[in-house]
C-alpha cells in the first residue's frame, strides 16, 4: 500500500474477479468498474494463479467452485505464497453452507458472501477490507 493515504474508489486498487460463471463475473467487473476499481478477471484457478504470479492484486473475489480446482484448494495455495499474505480475499459461493464458509474463513479468506449477492453490500465489504483502519487493526489482533 501506498504511503499516502487513498480514497478506496481510486483505481489505484487493483481487484481480481474469479469466477467461471459469465454472468457472476460481468456484474462484478461492471459495479467494480463503476466504482472506479481497475479490475482484472479469471475464469479459472489456473488462469488466476497465472494472473496473480504477473501482477499484485489489493484484493481477490474468490468463488468457491471452479471447474478445473475448488476455490478453497485455490484459497490454501493461494495464503501459502508469501507475496499475497496479507491480500484480501473474499470468498463468493452459490452455497449458503456454514460448513463450506466456516472452512473458507478458518483457511485465510477474510469475508464469505453468498450468491444471489447484493452489490452495494459486496461493494461495502471490499471498501472494509481495503480500509486503511480495517487492515491497521487486522495487523494488530
């Protein structure tokens, strides 16, 4: 992160979307866009893992289910690599399963969201994890 303080709305902050449904990925990349976000998308964990080795994302919306890995096996590779430990990722999932969420949240994702989402909620979420504050305190605790 930048010395100086930013408004979360600049597009400074660099958002990765994986999600293999088209549908999923259009709404988000749009209201992302909209906010003023640069947003990069994938449609796969392979295609992900390739994104996030050329670049540095400030936060990942991760889905759970994915056709060529699950999103968890996804999220456990991805809180091994050094470089993106402390990146936000905010799980996605189209199950409402507490099992599913608790085992996401314990294994490194910071927020869990179920789909149908609410887009100013998942708006209202990243713009908490890229809080300054937010991220201060997560450092502390």
């Amino acid at each position: 992160m930048a010395d100086r303080e930013r408004s979360t709305t600049e597009a400074q902050y660099h958002l990765l979307v994986v999600d293999d449904n088209d549908g999923m990925r259009d709404v988000l990349e749009i209201g992302l866009k909209r906010k003023g976000y640069a947003t990069a998308t994938a449609q796969s964990a392979h295609q992900a893992l390739e994104m996030i080795s050329r670049r540095n994302f400030d936060l990942i919306l991760l889905d759970i289910k994915l056709p060529d890995m699950s999103g968890l096996k996804l999220l456990k590779i991805l809180r091994r690599a050094r470089s993106i430990l402390d990146t936000p990722i905010i799980m996605l999932s189209g199950m409402a399963e507490t099992a599913k969420m608790v085992e996401a949240l314990q294994n490194g994702a910071n927020d869990y969201v179920t789909k149908p989402f609410d887009l100013p909620a998942v708006l209202a979420r990243i713009e908490t994890q890229l809080s300054p504050k937010h991220r201060d305190y997560t450092r502390i605790s």
